[in-house]
C-alpha cells in the first residue's frame, strides 16, 4: 500500500492538479489530502471539484470551516486583518451551493490505513500549531501522523513514531515556490515516510491571480511567487 497525502492548495488550482498528476505518476494507490481546500486563491470552486472527479478522500480544516461560516466583521481589526478577511470573502461569496455541501460534509480527520491517522492542525483542533519544535504524543496504536496547516513540510520522530507535515500543494509558505507532499509506504511492522517537492507552473498560477477579481491581487501574486502567507 502507497498513500499520497497532500495539504493546504488554498484555491491553487495549478498547483494542486500538478500534484495529483505527480502522484499519481508516482504510483500510489490512493490520496488523501489534509484540508484548506478552498479559501484564499483564486480557484475555489475549481479546487473542489478537481479532488472530487479525482475521488480524493479530504478532511475539513480550519479554512474550510471558517469559509461556510457568515462573514465576520471586526472594525476594530488592523489593516492586515482586514485584508485577510477581504480575500476569504471574496471566496466565500465564490462558493458555489455543491461545493458548499461538499465541504460540509467532510470528516475532522482520516484513518486510511490501521496506524495512520490523518488531521488537518492537531490532534485536539484543526487550528493547533505543531511545528518542527513541539514533541506531539501520538494516540495509542497510532504510529504515523500526518497534519497540514503550516505549509511547511517536515518530520518529527518520537518514541511512538512519527509527526509528519505535508506543507502545501499550492501555497507553499517556507519560501521554495514548489507543491509538496507526503509518501507513506506500508512495509513490515512499520511505515516509511518520504516528503516530497513538486514543481508547477508558477507564472500560470499567478495568471489566474491576476485574471481573477480576488482583492489585494498584487499582494496576492508577490506571495505566491515568494512562497510566504501574508
């Protein structure tokens, strides 16, 4: 058994369809992906409906929560606030009604294979940080998990096993433009892990920015092309 594990393409289209391809080249049996589907990019719509002809099973993460929800607005929020806010409206106006019921519908976390636990943030909430520093305590009989949320790839290993993150396959945020993901491989008695990095169009990624009417376009294309969130 191969699993493919991505995270976080956050309306990428470009990057997430040259991830799967990727993948799927690569051989795996199946894809599960870690959450942020929709919000914050310029392809919503187009995003959802790629993991659903692709049969991808996916987990709800804290975007995808937060963008079936009314708006919210703050008048006391800085300015980097409210252009956060500004973006995450425009794709939540965006939405259509079947994508919508579809990301309502997704599971808090996965179990693909008996040992493999798949979550968007943490074990407790889908916006909790475990980055690179923390010592995560795996539940009993879990040996590997992989989470999303950060848009950095990296491993941790622990005496239970090992933490893993995907990073983004879309929205990279450690400053290499690249989609990256997971590989878990089922051997005897244990899982080898691998992450990897997977270029993609990044001047048609940025297209579709500007061709879009999404706010702060400019803003928009810089981090993409940077790899950083905001």
């Amino acid at each position: 058994m191969r699993i493919g594990v991505i995270s976080d393409p956050h309306g990428c289209w470009v990057g997430l369809e040259a991830t799967l391809d990727w993948l799927e080249e690569a051989g795996v049996d199946r894809i599960v992906c870690a959450g942020d589907i929709a919000s914050f990019g310029p392809q919503p719509n187009e995003c959802i409906s790629l993991l659903a002809e692709r049969d991808v099973d996916s987990i709800q993460g804290n975007s995808d929560r937060d963008i079936l929800l009314p708006p919210s607005v703050d008048q006391y929020a800085d300015e980097r606030t409210r252009q956060l806010t500004a973006v995450e409206d425009w794709c939540r106006e965006r939405l259509s009604a079947n994508s919508r019921h579809w990301l309502a519908a997704l599971p808090l976390r996965l179990t693909p294979s008996p040992g493999l636990l798949i979550v968007h943030g943490g074990l407790e909430a889908m916006d909790e940080i475990v980055d690179g520093k923390t010592e995560p305590v795996l539940p009993h009989g879990v040996s590997v998990v992989v989470a999303g949320h950060l848009h950095v790839p990296f491993t941790i290993r622990t005496k239970q096993g090992v933490w893993m993150n995907a990073g983004s396959a879309g929205r990279p945020c450690d400053g290499d433009p690249r989609a990256a993901c997971v590989i878990l491989e089922e051997k005897p008695r244990e899982w080898k892990a691998s992450i990897h990095r997977i270029p993609f169009d990044l001047e048609e990624a940025v297209r579709a920015i500007r061709e879009s009417t999404i706010p702060y376009v400019e803003r928009m294309i810089e981090t993409q092309r940077n790899a950083c969130w905001w």
